[in-house]
C-alpha cells in the first residue's frame, strides 16, 4: 500500500485547473479546524471521536445512504440539512448507532449536544456520523468524556482521517487548490467494507472555503457522486451509515460562484477529480484488496446504462476473483455485463486488457496469455469495454476479491 | 458432504402425495435412458459427455438464462421448444460453447445431429446443453468420438449426473415416486458457481413417465422453478448457460394430468419437493461452500417483495462471510434486507436464528452468544425475518463464502 500513500504527498498537477495539495486534508481549506481523540467506542485502542468544524456558519449538501435501514445520525443529518446550512460534524467509528431506535436518536442529538459545546455553536449546526457495528448502542459515558478531549487546531484534519477508520489500513484524504477563484476544496473518507454506495457513499466529509451559492452545492455534490463514490464497489453491500457532506464556508473571499457560469464548472471539475481520487483510494484499501481495476464502458445505449454495466462487472465475485488470480478469464466480464438488464448485442461486443484485444466482435481473439497476467498482476489494472451501440460511456473501479476478504467478515463482528 | 450423499439414499415419505426414491435419478421414471462417456473436454480425466433420452417422443418444457450472452445451445434448445417436443438432450461439461458465433451454432447442431444418431431419432428432437469455460470452442473431434462411446442403458442416469459436474463435488440426483398416479419425477443438475438462476437456472434436467398436458408442462415448471432454484445463490453470477429442462413421456399410463385439476396440483407438489431438494443440494455443493443456510422471509407486503428480501439476505457477501465465521452478526442480515429495496419499517422487524430471538420490534435482544454460535456451527442454518407489513411470505437458500469459494475462482480458469 506504500505506492499509494506516496500518492497522497506528492504534488500532482492536473487539468490546469486545479492541483492537489501536498498532505491535503479536511483543514486545508481556510477557516476549518478539526481533532479526534480515543474515547474507548473502539476496542483497538486508535482514535475514534472526532469533530470537524467550520470557523463561520456554512452552506452545507449531503447525500445518504438509500438503504431503508437508515442508522439514526443519517436521519439527524437528513433533517438538519434540509435548510442548507451547518457549521460542524461530530464522527465516531466502532459503533453505527443503527437499529438502536428512540434511544439512538437521542444519543444523535446529544452528540450534537456535545460537539456544538466544544466548537461554541448552536447543537442545531452540527452534524452526526457514525461508523461501526449495527444493532450497539453507543457509549454515552464514554463519548461524553471523550468530546471533552479534543482539541480543535487548523491541523486536525490528519486526526479525524483516522478517528473515522474502521478496517481501513490507510487514512484516506486530499486537497486541491483551484488556482482560479483562489479556493481550496479538501476531504476524508472512511471505507474497507459495506461498501456498494447507491446515491451517497460511506463517510465522506468535504470541506471548501470558497463561497459558492448554496442553491448549486447540492447538485454539484451530486453529480460529482455520481462520477466518483456512485461508480465504486468493494462487495454489494450498501450500508446503512453511508453519508457525504460538503461543507462550503466562503472564507477563500472568491466571487461566489453560481449555476451555470464557467466557474461552476471549474469547481465542478476540481469537486470531481478530488471525489474520483478518494473513492479509488477507498477501493485500493478494500477489506482484503490487494489491486484496484478499473472498468471503462463505451459504446453504450445511454450514460445509464454504460454506467449499470460497468458497477454491474467491478461487483462481480467471478470478475473478482478472477482478477485477484491474474487470470484472464475474460467469458466473467461478458457474463457479468450479459446479466446487468441492459441490452447488449454479443456480435458488437469488444473487449481490451490495457491494449490487449481479448473480444473483438464478440469473438475471441488470440492473445499473449503471459503478457495478459503481467498486465493483471500490477496494482492498477484496466479493461476497455465497447458495446457498439450508442455514445454512453462511464467508467468504475473495483477491488478484487481475496482471501482476505473472507477473513475479515468472518471471524469478528466488523 | 456425507450426511447429504446418505439423504439421497434414504427413503424419506412426504406430503402423503409423494416419496423420495432411494438412489433416484432422472432414468428412474419409465423409458428414460441415459449414458455418459470422457471425451476429453474436460481436463481432469471424469466423465464429461452424456447423452438423456426417452424411449418415446416427449412433451417437453425449458426455463433459460435472462443473461444477454446466451450460449449457442441455449439458443438452440429456446428455438427447438417452440414445438413443446423432445426425445433428448446430449450435454457436455468442461466447454460453455458461449461467445463462440457462427461456429459455436453449427457445433451445438451438430452435436444434436451426433447424439440424434446415437439415439435413433430426428436432430431437430434432440436437445444440447453445455458448461464450462465461456469462450472456447468446442473441441468437435472429441465430441464426435465420445459420442460414439456412450452407451445408453436404463441405469445410466448416475452416469450422466457425473458427466454434467464442472468444480462440483458431489453428484446431485434425485427421484420422487407419486402414488396417486403411479408416475415418477426425476431430476439431475449441475451447480457449483455462476449460480444465481434468473428465471431459470444453471443445468439441470428433469424427467418423467407421467402423461401431462403440454400446455400444463410449461407453467408448472416454471412455478416450480420459482419456488426452488430461483431463490438460490452462490456468488450473485447469473450464468450464459443456465438451462432447466423438463422431458414428460406419458408411459405411466395415468390419465393424462391436465391443467386446474387435483392431479395437476399433486403433480406440481411432487415437482417442487424434487426441485427444491435439488436447488438445496446445490447451495449445500457451492463453491467452497461449507454450509446451507435458510432465510424465511414473513409478513412482507406482498409474495414478490418477500421473494426479493430473501433474495438480497442470501445473496450478500457480508451475511454469507458472517455465518461462514460462526458470528451472530444480525446487523448485516437487516441491511442487506434494508438495501433490498423493499419498504421496510424497521420498527416492525423480528429476527431470529432457530428459536433464538435476535431482534424484536426493531430492537436488539438480549440472546446468549454461546447458544447463538452453536446454532451457527451447524451444516444447515435457518433465519426468519418478519417485516410485520403484510402477509408475503417466501424462503431463500444460500451458502457461506469461504477463502475456498475465492480460491477456487482465482487460480483456476473455470
């Protein structure tokens, strides 16, 4: 996993438009502050409760999980953001606080409670994640003392990353600087398992100083979901926790950028290569992965249905496990494709593994079999899907599946 | 796997309307024979070539793959029932004559043209099934040699249920005798992995000596079909092959059953016992499978959202690694139910494993975790769900997920 923590420190330009940040994280926009503390919710003794803040009221978009189960801060959050406006996040990992009923509620609240003492806010403002076990009730006395720990400093950003792993092995964060309009876009995100988002994603938390009219932060919010945690799956499972915050609290003193203006869509750009850069780091540090692939799915009838494709061929546990092997056993992409409902026609079908041709026409093609498990046994591996059928294309990633995987989920309570 | 081979071989009376017949197989109705032969498409040196046929010309009914890449003899059986009739099938493991075009067509004919031969019939009489590797073609020489070795007898069936095999472990065959009637129903599949049926399923073949009405065979196949191996699954990979076939040869000498009659419904009895015990010993036989375990799903609003829900539950990687490692992990059981897209409420909800109360209400019980593993630790394991909604009921089987399931579908091209 070391490739992919040097990743996150170096300075990697992109688009022109804007550049990720060396050590970005969710303080690197101005006027946010952060800390997390180890209130003893986990059993390992890491950091578990955190609090990220703004200095001044935000305008604040979420998304959330569609599960039906919905755990009870994800329900606080859907109702405290329907006016559009927050100023902090109060997060613990190793306790859900789903299927906990009234009393999980309350606990939310209290939580709010707390966190809202400790920023010097009203508890109204401040938001509620957790992460953990289902079905627990969540240690009052324990997070009680804990808020009370934490410091809140303008380098926190790093603390709460971790403060919100569960299996993760690596704290997933970024920023980048959009040197237009002079603003800083940051976030962390939690991943490893129960990871199939649908609409929202896991936790995710992303902050921006720039001021930006409330009226397109959710929509922004979600189109760049649905290019980024919207196209991830690490095993089928969505979670009852899934939720994504974007926090926007003006301090960058940019002309405030509105719907339909091309600085919209330079922030929606730099909101999407920063959403696209932490769900492939979620994928990579999947519960047992050991590589990410990525599927590109063209020629498709529609975006949609290229889109359902390519989730329906990264969610495969054949596709998996085949990739996991280094066998290219490509008849496990078709198969997953044939059965993903959209309509696909097996004589147009082409098929690549990086420049590989493995179906052309729907027929198999001669290929370098060795040469086809060098390109599968690296940390990154691509396929390129052609349907021939219309202009849809999307592209997914996905993790393989291990082992590992089945170790994890098996014996402990995760 | 012995305490499943020995329930194949016990007489076990049910329903007073039919019988479990000891070392059953689809040659045990009357005027069905069948043989099997190595013809080497297949690496291991097993049977992998057999031919199924009637003595006379049958009514005859299929349910096939929904998968978009149908196999060539896919496509040839739906063309051929168009007729409702049949003499036989000639099936092959090792080779999926999937993705194969043109020439995979003119060698699933062939193969029929070969086995027609061999039977002493019309090609156009003559079903082809196929499974193994998609993508490759079918190693035609063999074929026409192996063919010519099979012997047809009316104990063959044992034979056939051996050749079909791909990663499976055990042969999975069976018979019911229904005395009112005096006709018997056999049945022989093949599962393992890409098993999650959509309409229909992977192979499987069923025959009997009773005289139906062909308009009756059809639906009741298919209702039998909803009942057992459509609410299956092993790893959520519906299959290019899935083929499901039911050959009525009318020499019991009973009156012929029509549809909306008594007889209509003690045959559709007698079909759904024999095909839910063979759904049943596929999951019990999934890859790196080692156990079984029943979801019950009740007081859902309707049949099809109870069907869906049970679906969901067995087809989760989480729940299956839980129940894999013993753990009482209930939180994962409700959002998988959650995510099923089912509306749920979840104050409503009970769960319980065995007897063991787990959630009521939508609350955590108190359960003794001990009694709880124990439960778990056992070769078939059973949950009920109540959403408290409505009157939908429906059962689900699946097995657990193991580091063999990824095993065997990493490092092998299957």
């Amino acid at each position: 996993m070391l490739w992919h923590v040097r990743c996150d420190i170096v300075l990697v330009i992109m688009n022109g438009g804007f550049e990720f940040i060396s050590s970005g994280t969710v303080t690197s926009p101005k006027g946010f502050i952060a800390g997390a503390t180890y209130a003893g919710i986990k059993k390992q003794k890491n950091l578990d409760l955190a609090i990220l803040a703004s200095e001044v009221p935000c305008a604040a978009a979420g998304l959330f999980t569609r599960n039906r189960i919905k755990a009870a801060p994800v329900v606080l959050c859907q109702h405290r953001l329907s006016g559009g406006k927050a100023t902090g996040v109060v997060i613990n990992s190793g306790c859900a606080n789903a299927c906990t009923g009234e009393q999980g509620m309350a606990d939310a609240e209290e939580m709010a409670v707390l966190a809202a003492a400790a920023i010097g806010t009203y508890s109204e403002q401040v938001l509620v994640a957790s992460t953990g076990v289902i079905g627990q009730m969540m240690p009052m006395e324990r997070v009680r003392a804990g808020v009370k720990q934490i410091k809140l400093s303008r380098d926190g950003g790093h603390d709460m990353a971790r403060a919100i792993m569960t299996t993760d092995t690596v704290p997933k964060e970024v920023a980048v600087k959009v040197k237009e309009g002079g603003y800083t876009i940051g976030g962390a995100a939690k991943g490893a398992g129960m990871i199939h988002p649908d609409l929202a994603t896991f936790l995710c938390f992303l902050t921006t100083d720039a001021r930006v009219d409330p009226s397109l932060l959710q929509t922004a919010l979600k189109q760049a979901a649905d290019a980024s945690f919207n196209m991830v799956s690490i095993d089928g499972d969505t979670s009852t926790n899934d939720t994504l915050l974007l926090l926007a609290n003006g301090t960058a003193g940019n002309e405030v950028i509105s719907s339909g203006t091309a600085q919209a869509e330079i922030f929606q750009q730099a909101l999407e290569g920063l959403c696209i850069h932490i769900a492939k780091a979620v994928i990579r540090d999947g519960e047992g992965a050991t590589k990410l692939f990525e599927v590109t799915v063209q020629g498709a009838p529609d975006r949609a249905a290229a889109r359902h494709v390519a989730r329906t061929v990264v969610s495969s546990a054949l596709v998996k496990s085949a990739i996991y092997g280094n066998d290219p056993n490509w008849g496990r992409i078709v198969a997953a494709a044939g059965r993903s409902g959209v309509e696909i026609v097996e004589s147009k079908i082409d098929l690549s593994l990086d420049t590989i041709s493995l179906v052309k026409a729907g027929r198999p093609q001669p290929f370098d079999h060795d040469e086809a498990v060098r390109r599968l046994n690296q940390a990154e591996v691509f396929f390129t899907l052609n349907l021939n059928l219309g202009s849809g294309s999307a592209v997914a990633w996905g993790c393989d599946l291990t082992e590992g995987y089945v170790r994890i989920n098996s014996h402990y309570t995760t």
